[in-house]
C-alpha cells in the first residue's frame, strides 16, 4: 500500500477521534499517528525498493512479526501518552493486509 493513502488514513482516523468526548488530542498525538509509517523504512533493505505485487508480511523484516507488532499495538492502545501510535501501527497493519487481500498477492 502507497504512503499517502496510509496518511490520508491515519489524518482521517485522527479527526475522528479527536471530537470524541474525553479524548484531547492535539499535535503530539498527530505526529505520533503519523510517525507509525516509519515500520515501512524496512523497504529500504529490500531490493528493488518498491515492487507492487510483493507481499510485506512475507519479505519486510518489521512486516514479518506482524504478530508482535499487534500486540505491541494494543498494549499502546492503553497507555494514553502513546495511544496514538498504537492506534497508528493497528491501521498500517489492516491497510497492508487490505492490500493484500484486494492484490491477491
């Protein structure tokens, strides 16, 4: 999956969240749902770069223990400082499995 479309995303899911009562998010928590994205610099270590039909969970090192990063993603859900970044890594993770899903790859 592109990065503006996981952007796009996660400025979506901020918005939303940030007029639910109780819930004051201000420009720490963008940052940190938007800095979720860096679990996509393991591309870097991939050759090419970018290919489309290439499946993260399968050649990604950080992609590769999805498991662990969704735990790790919930355990953050509960802790308010970083809420957002566990927030941010949970819609990366569904967005690259939508992908693959809709890819078939």
């Amino acid at each position: 999956m592109t990065i503006p479309i996981h952007i796009a995303t996660n400025l979506a899911v901020f918005l939303i969240l940030s007029n639910i009562p109780g819930i004051e998010a201000n420009y720490y928590d963008l940052a940190l749902i938007i800095s979720s994205n860096l679990v996509d610099l393991d591309h870097l270590f991939s050759r090419p770069i970018y290919h489309p039909k290439r499946n993260p969970f399968k050649t990604h090192f950080l992609h590769k223990k999805w498991m662990y990063m969704i735990a790790l993603s919930f355990i953050l859900f509960f802790v308010r400082p970083v809420m957002f970044l566990g927030v941010g890594l949970l819609l990366h993770f569904l967005l690259d499995y939508i992908y693959i899903k809709r890819e078939k790859v």
